[in-house]
C-alpha cells in the first residue's frame, strides 16, 4: 500500500501541541479593524485549540 499524503493546505494552518491537539489561529483580522473591538481583536491574536470534532478530521488528513 502507497504512503499517504499529507494534506498541505491544513498542515500549513494547524500546529501541533505536544499532548498531540491542534490549535489554529482565527479568521477576520486582516482589515475592517475598525469596527471591532479592543477585546476581540485581543482575542483573535491569540491560537485556539480546534474542536473535537474537527481535530478528528483534520488528523486524519494529517496522518497523524
């Protein structure tokens, strides 16, 4: 059986913690800054760890 691939466009937007969960950082800071406030634009410099659901599926695109 062939080796399988590993997805690239997820690899490049998903880390590995070192207990094995991915964290991702979030969508919707790049522009239109202005609107938004401190708080959550606080909120999404920071990664956060991927739903159980989606690290399910994102590790399987992984192979890991």
């Amino acid at each position: 059986m062939p080796k399988l691939k590993t997805h690239k466009g997820i690899a490049k937007r998903v880390k590995t913690t070192s207990k094995g969960k991915l964290k991702h950082h979030k969508g919707f800071h790049s522009h239109i800054l202005t609107k938004k406030s401190g708080k959550r634009k606080r909120d999404l410099r920071k990664a956060k760890l991927l739903s159980k659901s989606y690290q399910k599926k994102y590790k399987k695109l992984l192979n890991r």
